[in-house]
C-alpha cells in the first residue's frame, strides 16, 4: 500500500520497546518517598474501618507491629492520627497535650520498639475538641485564630518532649509555624522538623477520616457550630492564595510544605513545584483511597494499574513524598516490578 502521509516525526519509537521505555520513563519513585498515615485508639483490639476498607484504627500493640511490617518493605515514616475517647474531648481541647496521652504514648512506644521509624505527628484540635473544629471555638461560634495557636504549640511541645521527629500541623490557623517553630527551638527542641499542612483545602474528600476518628464538626453544645471548615481551610477554587501561604509557611520556618488532597489539586502541586526550594509532600486523603477502593471494587479496573497511574501523576506534577493510605501496597507492587 503506498504511504500517502508519512509523518516527520516518530514519537513512537521510543514507545516500542519495554527496554527504550524504561530509559526514557521521566517520572520514578519509592518506598522511601512513601508516609503512612495510621489511626491509633487506646483500646485493645485492632479495629476495622467500616469507612476505609483494608484500613484499622490500632490498639498500641497493633500499632507498633503494622510499623514493623512496613519498615521491613522500606516504608519508615508514618503519620499518626488519634480517635479520642468521648469522655476526653473538651471545648478547650486539653487533651491534645496530655503527655500521658495516647499519642504521646504511641510515640514513645515507636521510637523504642522500632528502630528506624521517623514518627510524624498531626498538630491540630479536631480529635480532642468536643466542638469537633481544629481550632477553639467562641460562644459566637467562631473558630479562633490566636487562642488556638496556644494549644497547638503547647500539643508540639508534647509531642516533642515524647520524641516525635517531626510535627504536622493540619489546621491551618495563621501563624502557627512560626509560634510552633519558636516554641520548639525555645524548649531545646530545634531539631525537629515542620511539616506544614500549607495549602490544605476544605475538601469533600476528607469525609471517610472524620468517619475514622469520630471527628467531624458536632454541636453538643448551645453554640452556634459551624458545620464546615471553610472559615479556616481554603476554598478549591483558589491558587494563587496557596502561594501566598506558601511564602508564609517558608518565612516562618516550614521544613516541608503540603498541598491536601493530591489528585484533585495536582495544578497546585505544579505551582508549589516552581515556587519553592523546599521539599513538597501530597497528602492522598481518604476520599481518594476510598474513590480507588471503591472503583475496583466496582470492577471499573485494575486497583494497582490505578493506584500506581494515579501515585505517578501526583509524583509527576512535583511532590517529593506522598501520604498515602496505600503505602504498603505500593512497596509491595514496587517490589514486584
Ligand atoms: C484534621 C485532619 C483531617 C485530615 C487530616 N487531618 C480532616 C479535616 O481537616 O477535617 C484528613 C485526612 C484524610 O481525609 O485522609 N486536622
């Protein structure tokens, strides 16, 4: 057949072979740019997720032998989120820096059984606020900046005198890096890190954590409660707002800067991406994990083929590490490449 319309350039030479592939594939990852996050409770039993399949919230003892298990397949940093006993959660949250709490327990009980974990900590009210909002809220009903930056530095102190490697405060009140960053050199603890949760928006796709830690925004009170975050978290619409927080959280002294959730804010990523120097960590938060769960299951295609395409992208527009749910998983599909 004669070729009417040869075409000038050939991209698909470098598609042909699984060989030219492998040289010319631009985006890798692995294990080591993985963070587990963990859910944790003071029970006994290990429990399962009804909202999270494949998920647990851990007793202490379950804790610290999912953390061996993924430390043995190159998964050494997790991320530690708390449920709270009912009767514990207050409005002034004071809870959250009990040194005798359960996170500050977990940390210890991790940094002596296992060897090699770097234990990244969530500085922020929600699990341990009876109002159920990350920050202190008034009788008016609004949630206060400057009072809740005295708690939260007081939870990071916490969690550093308990050994925490690094702190991550999620509730995007203004100025807590730098007054948690302060506190920290302050109290002899200038080598922990910060991980700022910087351009954290108020996602739809964090309804299966809430589930998880009994966290959601409640009104057991006579105050008006805001049933949403959106007087604190960023609304999806907005980029450039997420550099103007970036440059805050780098002037205040961020290690590593995050943009929450991941898949749907993969722009943002790519504009954190030529903005910074600093390292950039994705979150893939619960509704991502639960959309992927919930596609398979579906038969809508192959979990890993998914997983692994949609971990990719978010690698390809500019993080450095991800937050992932999956992260056993994806150690183990590395693994068996
Ligand atoms: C709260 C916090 C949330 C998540 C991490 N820290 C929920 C929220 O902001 O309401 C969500 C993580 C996920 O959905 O996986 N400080």
């Amino acid at each position: 057949m004669p070729n009417f319309h040869p075409p000038s350039h050939r991209p698909r030479r470098n598609r042909a072979s699984e060989a030219i592939r492998r040289a010319t594939r631009q985006t890798r990852f692995d294990a080591g740019q993985l963070i587990h996050p963990l859910f944790v409770h003071a029970g006994k039993e290990d429990q399962p997720i009804d909202a999270m399949p494949g998920q647990t919230r851990w007793s202490l003892t379950g804790l610290v032998g999912e953390v061996k298990r993924g430390l043995a397949m190159g998964i050494d940093k997790v991320v530690l989120f708390p449920k709270i006993d009912d009767a514990l959660k207050t409005p002034a949250a004071e809870e959250a820096h009990n040194p005798d709490g359960l996170i500050p327990e977990a940390v210890r009980r991790l940094k002596r059984d296992c060897a090699g974990v770097c234990v990244i900590t969530d500085v922020a009210l929600d699990p341990y606020n009876a109002d159920g909002h990350d920050g202190l809220v008034s009788d008016a009903g609004v949630v206060l900046n400057d009072p809740t930056i005295d708690v939260l530095v007081r939870q990071a102190l916490c969690h550093a005198e308990a050994g925490a490697d690094i702190v991550a405060p999620s509730d995007m009140m203004d100025g807590r890096v730098g007054a948690i960053r302060a506190a920290l050199d302050a109290a002899g603890h200038a080598d922990i890190g910060i991980m700022a949760y910087t351009a954290k928006y108020a996602s739809a796709f964090y309804g299966p954590f809430r589930g998880a830690l009994d966290s959601a925004p409640r009104s057991g009170s006579d105050k008006p409660i805001p049933t949403d975050k959106t007087s604190y978290q960023m609304d999806p619409a907005n980029a450039r707002e997420a550099l103007r927080q970036l440059a805050l959280d780098e002037a205040q002294g961020a290690d590593i800067v995050m943009v929450k959730p991941a898949l749907p804010y993969l722009d943002i990523l790519r504009e954190f991406r030529s903005a910074t120097n600093l390292p950039i960590a994705a979150y893939q938060v619960s509704g991502e994990y639960v959309m992927l769960k919930a596609s398979a299951a579906a038969g809508a295609g192959d979990e890993r083929a998914m997983v692994m395409e949609a971990m990719t992208s978010i690698f390809r527009s500019g993080a450095d590490m991800v937050l992932t749910y999956y992260a056993h998983d994806i150690a183990r599909w590395l693994k068996e490449r």
